[in-house]
C-alpha cells in the first residue's frame, strides 16, 4: 500500500491521539503519536513528518511553542492545531505564526482527514518550491559560469559589480543590457545578476520575446483581466507582477514590435503596470535584465527600435564574450560538459583524447558555447568508449583564412569555392585594420569603417579587441 505522507499526532489525550492515528493509519497515512510537546519534538527530529497535528493546550510546553519549534526544525512541515472553543483566539495566534489550518474539538475524523489531505498537498508543493529554488540557485550563480581567461575574468567582476547596485527606492535597480552572439551565455550572465545580489531569494523570470508573437507576449508580460478578450475566461498576473521582488529578464528584446516597445518603456520609468482589460495600475518592484544579439543601433537608425527605450534599458551594458574570444576556456568547458552529461545520463566517466582537445581548439565555433555543449552531448551519448576521440566530435577541422578581398569603392570580391565565410571573422579582421590604420583613434577609426563610436565601443567588446601594450 502506497504511503500517502507522514504524520505526528502530538495529544496528551491519549484516546484521542490513538484514534486519529488508527484513522488515518486505515486511510494510508503512517503516524507517530508523542502525549508531550517534549517528546513530539524528539520524535519529529527523528522521523521527519510531513503533517503535524497539534493539541494548542498541553502539559508543561503548550502547542503555540510547540508549532514556533517545530517550524524552525522543519521548515516544509504543515501543522494542524487541534482546539477547544474556549480556545479559537490561540488557534487564530497559531495560523499567524504559520500553522496550516486549525480543527475544532470534538474532532471530526472525516473533516480532519481532508485537512490532512490538503495539508499533505501543500506540503509537497512547498517541498517541490524549495527545491526548484535551491536547484536555480546552484545553477545561477557566478561560479557556474565557467573559464579563468581575461575576457571571462572581466565578465564575472562585472556581474559582481553590477549585481551589488541596488537603489533605496522600490524597483531603483539599474537596468542591465547583456549583448553578444547567439549562444554565448546571456541567459547565465543574467542569472548570475539576479543570484548575486540581493533580490536572489525573489523569483527569476524569462521569457524569450522572438518566440511569442506580439499579441501573446504582451498578455504574458502584462496579464489580463477576465473578459479582457475573447479566451480571457479568468484573470492572470503577468511577468512583470509574478518578478515582483526579483528579477525579469527579457531576453531578445531587439524582437519586440514597436508598439509593444512603447508600453515596456512606460512600465520600466513609472515602476508600475495595468493589466489588459483592467482600469487599476499596480506598483512593482522589478528588476529588468535584457538581452539581445541584435545590432541595436542599426536597429534604431533603421527606425525598427525606439531610441527612448533604448537608453532606457542600456544604463549598464555588458558584453559576453564569443568563445572563439576565450579560447583558454574551451578545454575546460569541454570537460565541465562532459561531466554535466555524465551526471544526468548516468554514463561512466569519459575523457577527451588529447587530439580531441587539439580539434576543439582549432575550430572556430560559430554556435559558440551552445554548439560546444551539443558536439561533447553528442560524443559522449553516441560512443561507449571512455575515451571521446577525434572522429567522435564530427568537427570539419579545416581552418582557411577568409577568401574576400574590399576594395576603396565598397565593392567585395568573394571566393566562396574556398570554404564557406565566418562573417564574425572578416568583421573582427575589418576593424583590426581600421584601429591599426588609425593608430587606435577610435574617433578615425569609426570613421573609416563608417559607422558610429558607440557602435565600434560595442564591437570592441563584443571581439574583445585591445589596444597594444
């Protein structure tokens, strides 16, 4: 017979204690019974039950203490206080000190039953949260981000730095921009935001805008109210409500239509927000992380980005580095992955060849850290051996300098039957020569590219390109 949960009867009635124990014994519950509040706290440290059921009035430690105890000593209990009517007021002091519910004597068997039930329902929910949070935490914090080069050093004490700023006021967070190429990490740079500062034990939510379409994403972010459209049969909070108190991170906001663009930028200026439908605006205080892999500001100037917002979210901007830019890291990435892998699919550990090793490093990554973690998934899964080998990454291995010539007039000559173009690359080698040429004045070096300062500032960043000692 399947256990439905624990549960700890603590009476100093003991014709009642036994009975409910016999009762809910009978409906698949296991019980412990104590006749002292002494020793129910004895038994709950050695039995670790689910529910507890509280007698408010008992001999020497009374159920009040009892209940303070034992929800220090089991944070995810659920206790149920049993009362007289002569004692409602301590059942009411008990509910507010964090009892679950409470039952009135004579007990109802039946009716205590379905308390026990809900309870044990509650109590497993509460166990699932603590986990899920606990699980985020491990995986969200800064030292899950992995690598010791230069351009990951100057990440992580960004983060750090960043994550620290916390203003006086509800919701005075400075927003935070995260740029780089798809699959560097954003996600993890905005995580490590949230589980490094003082929001960390708030909610962290995302939620991708490229992947919902316009009318979607603005019910989610918002809520609605019941009526507020046609399948609107009943209200629900949005985004930005449920990060109340934490964090929201948007990410590929460069996606955002433009309409939509106008209520998020009135939402992160006024720290409030009204739901579809509704006539009520609601304070919250959010903190916005965004993010994007998208040229803002050729955005802007093509009129598909509001500049207003785009000041807005870029008070602090921090660029992920490609990983073709971190080289130094990709070996240990490799094996971080092979042991991430191994734990959830429960494989022998493997190791990487040292050819294996010398092909990572040759490669140039184009999916960055994503397409490294399914090149090691891949190997590991489909090859039993311990050993995970050249032939097992199925890299094309072959690195040729880029075939393209730019010629004074703009015009690009091309010579694709070379190999296929890495456009980061020719990107990359065009602004090296313009800093070269230029000295390293940015100003001129801008200028001969034709593009902005702040767009060569974020290109910098983004290929982690320095001036020379």
């Amino acid at each position: 017979m399947t256990i439905l949960g624990h549960v700890l009867i603590i009476d100093d009635e003991r014709i009642l204690a036994d009975s409910i124990a016999a009762y809910l014994e009978h409906h698949g519950f296991s019980t412990v019974v104590a006749f002292s509040g002494e020793d129910g706290l004895l038994r709950a440290e050695s039995t670790s039950p689910d529910v507890a059921i509280v007698d408010v009035r008992l001999p020497r430690m009374n159920g009040i203490e009892v209940l303070r105890r034992l929800r220090e000593m089991l944070p995810t209990i659920e206790v149920l206080m049993v009362t007289a009517h002569a004692s409602v007021a301590s059942a009411v002091d008990a509910m507010k000190l964090g009892a679950f519910d409470y039952v009135m004597k004579p007990v109802d068997l039946d009716e205590l039953r379905f308390v026990v039930d809900k309870a044990r329902t509650h109590q497993r929910m509460r166990q699932e949260l603590t986990y899920l949070k606990s699980r985020d935490r491990r995986s969200g914090g800064i030292s899950d981000i992995v690598g010791e080069s230069a351009p990951i050093r100057v990440l992580k004490e960004q983060i750090e730095r960043v994550a620290a700023l916390e203003g006086t006021d509800r919701g005075a967070a400075p927003t935070v921009l995260i740029r780089g190429e798809t699959g560097v990490g954003k996600e993890m740079a905005a995580r490590a935001i949230h589980y490094q500062s003082p929001r960390s034990n708030g909610p962290f939510i995302e939620i991708n805008c490229a992947a919902i379409p316009t009318a979607l994403l603005e019910a989610e972010l918002f809520g609605y109210e019941r009526g507020a459209y046609t399948d609107a049969k009943t209200a629900k909070a949005g985004l930005f409500e449920a990060a109340d108190g934490g964090t929201l991170f948007l990410d590929e906001i460069g996606h955002v239509e433009l309409a939509l663009q106008i209520k998020l930028l009135k939402v992160i200026e006024q720290k409030s927000v009204r739901r579809l439908g509704g006539l009520r605006t609601k304070t919250v205080n959010v903190r916005i992380v965004t993010a994007t892999n998208r040229d803002l500001e050729k955005a802007i100037a093509d009129g598909e980005f509001r500049d207003d917002l785009y000041y807005r979210i870029n008070a602090i901007t921090l660029v992920v580095p490609t990983l073709r830019s971190r080289a130094g890291d990709i070996v240990a990435l490799a094996r971080h992955f092979l042991d991430h892998y191994r734990q959830q699919y429960g494989f022998p550990p493997k190791v990487l060849s040292p050819e294996a090793e010398e092909a990572l490093l040759a490669y140039s990554w184009p999916g960055n850290v994503r397409e490294l973690a399914h090149v090691i998934e891949r190997a590991a899964l489909l090859h039993a051996g311990r050993v995970v080998s050249v032939e097992h990454l199925g890299l094309n291995r072959e690195q040729r300098p880029e075939p393209i010539l730019v010629a004074s007039d703009g015009s690009v000559q091309v010579d694709f039957a070379a190999g296929p173009i890495v456009l980061e690359n020719v990107e990359r080698a065009l602004i090296q020569e313009a800093l070269r040429a230029s000295s390293w004045n940015r100003a001129r070096a801008a200028e001969l590219l034709g593009i902005s300062r702040e767009t060569l500032r974020y290109r910098l960043e983004k290929f982690d390109l320095r001036p020379p000692a």
